[in-house]
C-alpha cells in the first residue's frame, strides 16, 4: 500500500488502483480488451504508452503495477540513464531466475538518446524487463524503429470533460486521500468550468482544484481563474470547441485568408494548446490542400514542426504563425488527396491485383523462367518514351489524377 504525507500533490494522493476506475481510455482497457486480459493474466508486452498530458499514462503503468505480480520500477528519463539501467538488469535478472517478472516504467521515453534506447533492446530482447514507456511525442518520430519494433504502441486520447467532471467529484468527496474532510464546497458550475479549463489534462484539473482549496473552503469561477493564473478562453468547451477551432483554421487556410488563420492559430494558442499538434495538421494540410500546387509547402511544415519541437512555447507562436500564413497564401490543389482516395476505393473493390509479369522484380533463375520480367522496357533505353503498362491487368489505363 503506497502512504502519501500532507505534501503529497492531490493527483498522485487520489490516483485509481483499479482498472474499474480508471477513466476515459475504454478503447484499450475496456472489457475484453487484449491490455485488460494482458494484465489479469500477468502476461504483459513491453508497451509505448502515447498520449497527450494528464491523460492517464503514469496512471495506467501503476494500476498495472498493482494488479500484476511483477517487480515494478520508476524512472524519469530526464533523470536516469545507462547507469541507472545496468542496477534494474541486476536485480530483474536475479528476479527472472525467481520466477517473477520485472516492469520498467519509463516516463518521457522520448528523452532518452539514441544510446540509451540502443541500451534497452537486448533486455527487452531477453525478457528480462517488460518495458512500459510513456511519451507525449509521437513515437514514429520520437522512439528508435528497433525499439518500437518490439513493443504495442497503445494511443490513449485526451480526456473528455465529462471524464475531468467525475475526476474532480472524486477528489471532493474521497474523505481518506482527498479532499472530502475538509469541507469543501463547490457547485456544479464551477466544476464544469474547471473541466473546460483543463483542456482533457486531468493533472492541471487536480492540481488547481487542490490550490483554489487552499484559498477558500467556497469554490467559485473567480477563484478557478486566479488559481488558473491565466485569463480563460473558451477553447475546449465539453470537447467540441476544440474541434470547431482548428477545422476553422483549417478552413481559413484553404479558403486562402491569412488574417483568419492567424487569428485561429491565435486562439489556439493562447488557450494552451499543444504546438506540436498545431504543426502536425499544418503537416497533413500541405499534403491534401496544397500539394502539387507548391512542394515545398510540405518541406515548410515540417520545418515548423521541429523548429515548435526544438524550442516549444511560447516563442515557437511566430513559427507557427509563419507556416500558417504561408499555407494561407498558397496556391491551392486537392489532385493527390482526390486521387489517393480514387486509389483506396479501387483498392477496396478489386483487393490484391497481381502485378504485371513483366514489372516483376527476378532475382533467380526460376522466377525468370517463369516470365518474371520479360519483355519489360527499360524507360530511360526508349528517351521515357515507351509504351508500357504498369497497373494491374483489370485497371488498364486508369487515371487517378485529373
């Protein structure tokens, strides 16, 4: 049983010991999930758990903690290295001749360096520690490919307000660990602007509510605001407002106004939004709204996004805002989202086409035997000028761009 003392922050002292209260992650952890039966069977994979802040990750790692048998132990990438490491392999390998697994929980895995990742493969490898690491970056970009390899990727997705609603009445009303003896008092008003404002973090929910106690037994929407220290814009109400604001960023960029999507960027930004999921969409924009029309609409975006990634916020603001009027100011095209779409579709209809003969790669002597690429023309012999086909048999001449 884990004891906390009166400086113990509220988050940590009410954190859920059961998956039956853990909230908001259903998509992994619900009945009949492979995670939840991973878990009561003590039979857990080494695991990335991906999500933004205050969505549950540390959370997850000490609900498995408690319910399965295993050894667990905690680092902080920020804090711990190969060194630190090399001690945990010492008493998992002495645990692995016991019987009893070891669980390594590493929280903001995507500071580890090359080395250090390098450093984890072969006790993964062996068995000898399953791995849970926790990031807010994407792993695609974050993780080294051989650690990713072998490991789940498991998305958890950021809370819902009515999840930091029931959060926040937990806190209120556990009387062992929370703040249910101190005579708290709150209406239903501010709870829900309290769950507004924590943007799905159920960490700053926790942490503010925990502080406006501190300034008055009666909770009001003044006193969430001077704890928030920050004037509150309405930015993510029940979830919906989110989505609303960056389809009109979107919007205002492919309609090609600038002073729009500045103002959009703005909101977002002002409010407390991740940068990186800004330059992630900016991302994707270059792609399916620009495109052809400008290639190096795509090189511009993802130089925004690791220029937010090097120095955050808020001095990333001017990046970002630079990469959104350029993309407003673009010349605009759809041709390769419409055609990939075209693509997909026929995909689905016809499944797995065999490809042509003669495109066929012959490596042996059997394969070209069997007509493996004969009769293929090689482009650059007829000046790019031959008359061959590439696609399956059944979609002969098609044109998936206009």
């Amino acid at each position: 049983m884990i004891s906390f003392n009166k400086n113990t922050p509220l988050a940590d002292r009410i954190r859920p010991e059961k998956l039956e209260d853990f909230l908001g992650q259903d998509e992994i952890v619900g009945e009949g999930k492979l995670l939840r039966q991973a878990i009561a069977n003590d039979r857990l994979p080494s695991i990335i758990l991906w999500g933004p802040p205050g969505s549950g990750k540390t959370t997850l790692a000490f609900i498995i903690a408690k319910q399965t048998k295993s050894e667990f132990v905690k680092f902080s990438a920020v804090t711990s290295g190969v060194k630190d490491l090399k001690e945990v392999v010492v008493r998992a390998e002495e645990n692995k001749r016991l019987g009893r697994n070891t669980i390594l929980f590493i929280d903001e895995i995507h500071r580890w360096n090359k080395a250090q990742q390098d450093a984890l493969l072969p006790h993964i490898e062996r068995g000898t520690v399953v791995l849970i690491g926790a990031t807010t970056e994407n792993p695609s970009f974050e993780v080294r490919g051989a650690l990713l390899s072998r490991c789940r990727v498991l998305v958890l997705k950021q809370l819902g307000s009515d999840n930091i609603i029931k959060i926040i009445g937990r806190a209120l009303k556990d009387k062992k660990d929370g703040l249910g003896n101190l005579g708290i008092k709150m209406d239903k008003k501010s709870i829900d602007v309290l769950a507004q404002m924590s943007n799905g973090d159920a960490r700053v929910a926790l942490n503010v509510l925990e502080y406006a106690s501190s300034i008055s037994k009666k909770i009001t929407f003044e006193i969430i605001k001077e704890a928030f220290q920050k004037s509150y814009l309405f930015y993510d109400k029940n979830g919906e407002e989110h989505y609303n604001i960056i389809s009109a960023l979107h919007k205002s960029m492919r309609g090609s106004d600038p002073n729009a999507a500045l103002y959009w960027l703005a909101r977002m930004l002002e409010a407390g939004e991740d940068p990186l999921y800004v330059a992630r969409r900016l991302v994707r924009f270059a792609s399916e709204d620009i495109g052809l029309a400008n290639s190096r609409a795509l090189e511009q975006a993802v130089a925004a996004y690791n220029a937010c990634h090097f120095i955050g916020m808020p001095e990333c603001n001017v990046i970002l805002a630079q990469a959104v009027v350029y993309m407003a100011k673009c010349e605009k095209s759809n041709d390769l989202y419409m055609a990939y779409g075209r693509v997909a579709k026929d995909i689905k209809e016809y499944g797995n086409l065999p490809v042509p003969l003669h495109i066929r790669n012959a490596p042996t002597d059997l394969m070209k035997n069997l007509g493996y690429g004969k009769n293929y023309k090689y482009s650059p012999d007829f000046n790019y000028k031959e008359k061959q086909e590439y696609l399956p048999d059944k979609l002969k001449g098609k044109k998936y761009l206009k």
